[in-house]
C-alpha cells in the first residue's frame, strides 16, 4: 500500500505472511537509474508490517516500484506520482480524492448465522475506475468482533483480513491512503481513553496505517497533510474520549490539547480548503455518543473557535455511521458549515435511528458508496463539487459549494 507521497518522499508500507527483510526499488519515468530502499524486517510483534521511506524523489515526477523480499523481487510493478512544486510558480493543480466509509470483509468461522454483514467488494473496482489521487478512510476499515479484541494477535488478525480484500489490493498499491479511526477498529463497543485494550488497539492501527506526520505533542494518532491548495486534518475521536459525564465532569470526545493543536494548524494554514476529517460527525445536532454534539461543551468550544478566528475554507469529512447524509450548520454571522457523513463501503447499511434537521434534502443515502471530491477553477474562482457514488459507480447526488461561499464575515 502507499502510504504518504509528499514532494521529496513518499512512504510504502508492506506485510509480509513471515518474517522477511523487504525493500524497495524505485526508478522515475524517464531514468533508468533505480534507487533502493534501506532494507527493513518485518517483525511478527508488529503483524510482519512495515513502513518503507523512499527520500530520492522530487516533485512532480513519476515513479515506478516494485517490492523486493527476502532479495526476491516480487513481479507486481506500480507506479505513483508526487505533487508538482506549484507554489508562486502556477496556480494551484486541481485534485480528485476519494473519501470511504465503513469497511467489513467477511471471515469463514467468525460471521453471525444467517448473516451477510459486508459485501459488494466490486465497488472497489468502481472506485478505482474514476482515478482519484489518494483516498482517505474515515474509519471502521476493519471491524472487531468478540473473537479480536482481547488479544494482540486477534487485532492483528483482523486488520490482516480486512487488508487482505482481494478486489482491494489494486488500489492500494497505486494511490496514497490516509486513515482515522472510529469505534470498530478500536474496540466492539463504543470506548475511548479508558478502554483496557487501548494499547493493543493503538499499536495495530499505527502498524496498518502509516500517518503523514506524527503529532508528537498529541496522544493518539491526529496527522495532517497537504495536497494542492487544501489542507487535510484527521482527528481522533477515540484517545481522548470520556462519554460518560457524571456530576463533576463533562462528556470529551477529542479532548482539549487536540482542539488547540487544530486552533493553531487553521489559523497558520494558508491553504484555499481546510478539511477536517474524524471518525465521527462534528455538526450532527443528535446528541448521541457516535456524534460530538454528545460533548456538547466541546462542540461549542470548536465553533466558538472557528468563529473567533475567521477560519475560512472548512469543509468537515465524518465516518462512523451506515449511512451517507450532508449536514449544513447555518450561521447568522459566519458562512455556513458542512459536514458530509460518509455512508458504509463494504459494511451494511443500516437505517436512520436519529433525528439531524440540518441535513439537506436529498442526501440521505441508505446503501453502499464512496464519496468523490474535486477542487477545481481558476485562483480567483476555486470550487469543490462533492460526489456521492454507488457500488457500481454511478452517482447519486452532487452538491458544489465555492471558495467563496467559505469566506468568513469581518
């Protein structure tokens, strides 16, 4: 799987099915000189997984790679692309994403009777055919059951499987993936920074899923990262979380140092789209502990900041629900906010069970999909159109909302 392509790196990361030395070997397009990695071992402590660094890339170039393990290299050849340096020179390059929701591969041995609880797995083909740039998850990539959660390796084991996805593993290896986490990969109910299996929870996510950057003033695993004129900041709705108040304390869902971190990041950042992806919808009025409005202190604490700053651009990216909505916070003296809930990829969907009356008509959505971003236009006029897809990837709602409708009240 990619993992990170910056300008001047980019990061690999492989599993082996035992412990093996591994390395990489990369060549730009037009060069036939091949660069190799330093070599790496895979360790069964951290599930055979490694994170391969590849620093003699430049930008805008295109590189081909191939994996090399145990010094037999493997025949798949890839290719990825790092972003062009576009800064003061041209404007900024437009860019397709891809966002995905809840991921479920099913398991001989481990499925309820009479039960199909992921399916549809050809919908990563569908996606893969629209040649987005990179993808981000938005959490439930690999749900625990009872079997997992109580072991290293049952962890390990299910991450293994939902990696594994056969239709899956084209994609991975040819764009960068970027993940956070909600519940189902962190634990089977919904815990947060008391949960005995934290630890374990924490070790596999990092292991499976290489950040950007780590945010090493934060616990958890909060990263941001930066392609074309928008910024990207995932958050973490499980490390700081404590949702059940009680007489002398409120409801926390992503604590306070982590608020703060992302007060500074917006107000230096000078990107036209500032996205904010977590794994739990931050706009959603329900106040249930899947939503932040259940931390309804620190709900407001995050908008009051928005507001105080200016912060101009904000588009919020949520996961953790089975179905797929757009909700809009109207504001009297700011612009308004969204927040698109990302509906289930592979897992089932399931029905509404609360009441959000700021989702806009027309896009609820109650089946399989990935979501399509695009910024595009010119400096003056930029533009983000949103895409909802269905399995076969035929689109069931757009929406477009402009660089200027994002602009903060003075």
């Amino acid at each position: 799987m990619l993992g990170h392509v910056g300008m001047r790196e980019a990061k690999v990361w492989v599993q082996t099915f035992s412990p093996a030395t591994v390395r990489v070997v990369y060549t730009e397009s037009k060069s036939n000189l091949p660069n190799w990695s330093i070599p790496v071992k895979t360790k069964v402590s951290e599930a055979n997984t490694a994170t391969i660094n590849l620093d003699a890339v430049e930008a805008g170039l295109t590189y081909s790679y191939q994996i090399e393990v145990d010094g037999n290299l493997i025949d798949n050849k890839n290719s990825f692309t790092t972003p062009a340096f576009y800064h003061d020179r041209m404007p900024a390059p437009d860019l397709r994403i891809a966002i995905a929701g809840a991921h479920y591969q099913t398991e001989n041995g481990f499925e309820p009777p009479y039960q199909i609880l992921g399916n549809n797995y050809r919908i990563f083909t569908s996606l893969m055919k629209t040649k987005p740039e990179l993808m981000i998850w938005t959490g439930n990539t690999s749900h625990l059951r009872q079997s997992d959660w109580s072991s290293q390796s049952g962890y390990f084991k299910r991450y293994s499987k939902a990696r594994s996805t056969p239709q899956l593993e084209p994609l991975l290896a040819s764009i960068p993936h970027y993940a956070t986490w909600s519940s189902a990969e962190y634990s089977v109910n919904n815990d947060g920074k008391f949960y005995s299996h934290r630890e374990q929870a924490e070790k596999t996510f990092k292991a499976f899923w290489p950040r950007a950057v780590e945010v090493s003033q934060l616990e958890g695993i909060p990263t941001r990262f930066r392609r074309s004129d928008v910024d990207f900041f995932l958050l973490d709705v499980r490390s700081n979380r404590d949702d059940l108040p009680s007489s002398n304390k409120k409801a926390e869902i992503l604590g306070s140092a982590q608020i703060e971190w992302l007060r500074q990041e917006l107000v230096r950042s000078t990107a036209t789209f500032k996205l904010i992806i977590a794994g739990a919808p931050v706009l959603n009025p329900a106040a249930t502990p899947t939503n932040l409005s259940y931390a309804s202190e620190e709900q407001s604490r995050l908008l009051e900041m928005i507001r105080t700053e200016k912060i101009a651009g904000l588009l919020f990216i949520s996961g953790g629900k089975y179905h797929g909505e757009l909700t809009r916070l109207v504001h009297i003296n700011s612009y308004n906010l969204y927040d698109l809930s990302v509906g289930p990829l592979t897992a089932n969907p399931q029905q509404v069970d609360e009441l959000n009356y700021f989702r806009m008509p027309g896009t609820n959505t109650l089946e399989r999909q990935f979501t399509l971003i695009d910024f595009t236009g010119t400096e003056e006029n930029r533009q983000l159109t949103l895409r909802v897809m269905n399995v076969e990837g035929n689109e069931l709602w757009k929406r477009t909302i402009t660089s200027k409708q994002l602009q903060a009240v003075n």
